[in-house]
C-alpha cells in the first residue's frame, strides 16, 4: 500500500472536500492500487455483490464484513476464502455482528462499503459510511418509508461534498444499451412521452422458521421480505427496477400517484401459514394463538397509476401469485412517434435497434463505481435512487389508504417513519404492524 494511500485513511473526515477529492484522485490514479473493500449483509444478494465487487477489478481486496448474524459473517468469510484465496484479508477483529455492526464497519479503514442488508436500515448505514468516509455500493431499495429516502438524499448531498461515490443496484442505469437507448429517448426519437406501463409480476418468495437462538425481531429480519418495515412490499423491494425506468424515462418522478391492491394468496398460503404457526408456537410457549402476525403484512399485488409532471400516465403492475409458470417484467413507454421497450429498440419514425456490445449491469455497476473512484469522479446516484424508492413507496401508501398521493407531498409534508430507533433495535424489541386497512400507521 503506498504512502498516498495511508495519508487517505488518515485525513478521511477532518479534511475539506475539495481536498479529499484531490487525494483520493491521486490515491487511484493507477489501476494496481488497491481498493479495501467491506460487506454489510452476508446474505445471498450481498455474496453476490462482493463477488461481482472483486470480479470488476483485480485490485479489489475484501477486508471487512458485517452482518445481523455471526454465522452468515463467518460462513461468508469462509466461502470468499474458497474461492478468491489471497485478495480476501478478513482478521477476526473484522468480522462484525449485531444491529450496530454498520456503526463497527463504518470505523475500519475499509474504502468501499458494500451494502446489502434489508432496505429497511440503509438509510441510517448509508449515512454512517458516507460521514466516515467511504465510497458506497448499496442495493435497492433504499429505505421503506418517507423518513429514510430523506435520510439517504441528505447523505447523497454529503457525499458530494466529500466527493464520495455512491452507486445504487439498479443496475439497467448502467447497461449500455439501454443508456443509449435513453438517449435517444431523451432527444425525442420517440416523439413526447405520453404513457407507458411496466411490470414485475411472479411466483413467491422463501419463507424461513426460526432457528436456535433467535428472539422475534432477529426472526422478523431473517424473514425480512415479507414485512412492510423491512422490505417496503413488494412494489418497492423489486418492481423499483421498473419504476426506475420509467422515472428514468421522464428525467424525474411522477407527480400523482394512484393505487389499488390486496392480499389474498398470502394468506392462505399452505406453506406459510404451516411455518407462521411453528414460529407462533415456537414464541408463545407453544400456543397458536395469534398467529396471524407471524405471517407478514405485505401485499399480493398493487396496481398503481404515475401521472408525470406533462401529464403523461403509466400503469404499473407488481406482486406475487401462486406457483403457475407465468409472470410478466418489463417496461414500455410510449411517445407521440413511436414506442419503446425502454431495453434495446425503438419502433415507429426514428426506428432503431442496438447492436452494440451487451454487458452484465450487475457487474457494470461494480466497474462505473470503482472507475469513479480511481478517477476522483465523484459518481453520485444516491438521490435518483432515493426519488425512485420514494415512488415505490408513494404507491404503497395510496393501495393501503385508497388516497390519491402527490408528489409535493412526500418531500414537504409527510411524516411516514416505520424504521424503529437504533435503540429500540439493540433492546430486541419486535415490530409488527396490522396488515394495511387504510388506518395504520404504516401510511
């Protein structure tokens, strides 16, 4: 490690902007400097992540990890070991556990941060990096209600200052096709937008009982997806991938929102409720008695409708339904001359189709990332990635209330918090809320 790159460390967090910006320029002008890597969440997406991390550039060396459970930190280390050998240097001292393991990462002399827990806490742990220091990756989405994307737009606007990247995983933003598709797009191939619609539609999800030595709210994150304050639902956890595109599309996010949905299928789920009740059992000295709440809160399906600021309506479609070999993803988006697929054509007067190199933009967004931070760059996603959770989320409250929702209102005046206090957290106190009325406090 050269010199250059001690005196980063060092100066990380006491020095201005400007200059942080001029020293970690200089501490990667060259490709066989290495980037000191840390992991927060070891679960599947999150040893994928760091996988793709170390596969982007050579001088990737993983030193760090963090995680809610000490086994998934412990059995990550072990199979990154297996397979990428010397360029993982994680000392025992670097393995972190608990609900303020993020706080513990975030003071190591880690670089980058990758971060892949549940949605619900990447607003406070994006916060946490970006005002120690570090650069960031962080999966979508990126909060589950009002009060963490304003949180994680406040850290977007740190990182500038700093001159600290930070790239989100939504990674069709770094395809090269579809950025040249958007292009066009953008420079009216296609005419002026006036509708679209797009989908994320499938088969369930896993649903896992409670192992030895977990309290209700270890049990309740380990099953993260299926709870509202955890996972957002649904619509915000994987169908943001859409709703980026459409955002993308328009150079910003609806201004009205208007939604519908329900849950049937979840809760009557043969499987789930089976697991529900063990759970159930397994925390109420054997009764089955309230059940119901171990069977999470989200939805099946919500339909919601995005009114653009010139008024054009998109319809969206996003859920899950029972096993049956069928779903629909996708985008599409529709103009004055012509449509599109919003992935690599356009059909109509200025008609096109690329056919230029196709790349993986789960990796691409690792090698973006790493380039901005060799090259001093300063990539910067984390507001766009924030406007378009909080879309995810301004649909979700309309399906739970039945109320149309503006966008002026999310940013100025809603006061939506269903993330529990870091305290609350270390105290191991469950949340459960009741499934979605229209009257709870999950709006």
């Amino acid at each position: 490690m050269s010199s250059n790159r001690n005196a980063i460390s060092r100066t990380r967090g006491i020095v201005g902007a400007g200059t942080a910006a001029v020293l970690a320029q200089m501490a990667h002008a060259q490709g066989s400097d290495k980037i000191k890597v840390g992991l927060l969440g070891c679960g599947g997406r999150g040893n994928g992540a760091v996988r793709q991390c170390l596969q982007a550039d050579p001088g990737i060396e993983v030193i760090a990890l963090a995680d809610l459970f000490e086994r998934k930190v412990r059995n990550t280390r072990d199979g990154l070991v297996k397979d990428a050998g010397e360029r993982i240097k994680v000392a025992d001292d670097h393995l972190f556990w608990g609900y303020d393991c993020h706080e513990k990462l975030a003071k190591c002399e880690a670089d980058l941060l990758l971060m892949a827990t549940a949605p619900a806490f990447r607003g406070r742990q994006l916060m946490a990096a970006i005002s120690a220091g570090k650069h960031v990756f962080t999966e979508k989405p990126v909060a589950t209600d009002v009060a963490g994307c304003r949180e994680v737009m406040e850290a977007s606007r740190l990182a500038a200052e700093k001159g600290l990247s930070i790239v989100a995983g939504t990674q069709r933003r770094h395809e090269f096709s579809r950025v040249e598709l958007m292009k066009r797009i953008h420079d009216g191939a296609i005419g002026e937008l006036v509708g679209g619609q797009c989908y994320w539609y499938g088969e369930g999800i896993w649903f896992r009982g409670a192992s030895d030595g977990m309290n209700e709210l270890d049990w309740q994150c380990e099953n993260w997806y299926h709870f509202t304050w955890l996972s957002g639902d649904q619509i915000c956890e994987q169908h943001i991938h859409n709703i980026d595109m459409l955002n993308w599309c328009f150079n910003g996010p609806p201004a009205k929102i208007t939604a519908l949905g329900g849950r049937q299928w979840r809760s009557s789920n043969e499987e789930q409720v089976r697991i529900a009740k063990e759970v159930c059992k397994r925390f109420n000295n054997g009764s089955e008695e309230g059940w119901e709440k171990y069977n999470g809160d989200i939805w099946d399906h919500i339909y919601a409708e995005f009114e653009y600021a010139n008024g054009a309506r998109c319809l969206s479609f996003s859920g899950h339904s029972p096993p049956r070999g069928s779903g629909r993803q996708g985008e599409k988006i529709v103009g004055t001359k012509g449509t599109s697929d919003c992935r690599i054509g356009i059909s109509g007067a200025n008609a096109w189709k690329y056919d230029g190199e196709m790349v993986d933009g789960m990796l691409q967004e690792h090698k973006d990332l790493i380039a901005s931070i060799r090259g001093g760059k300063g990539l910067n996603e984390g507001v766009r990635v924030a406007e378009s959770t909080l879309t995810a989320i301004g649909a979700r409250i309309s399906a739970y209330t039945g109320q149309v929702v503006a966008w002026d209102w999310l940013m100025k005046e809603s006061k939506q918090s269903l993330v529990p206090s870091q305290a609350d957290l270390l105290a191991g106190k469950p949340l459960y809320h009741p499934i979605a009325t229209g009257r709870d406090p999950m709006v």
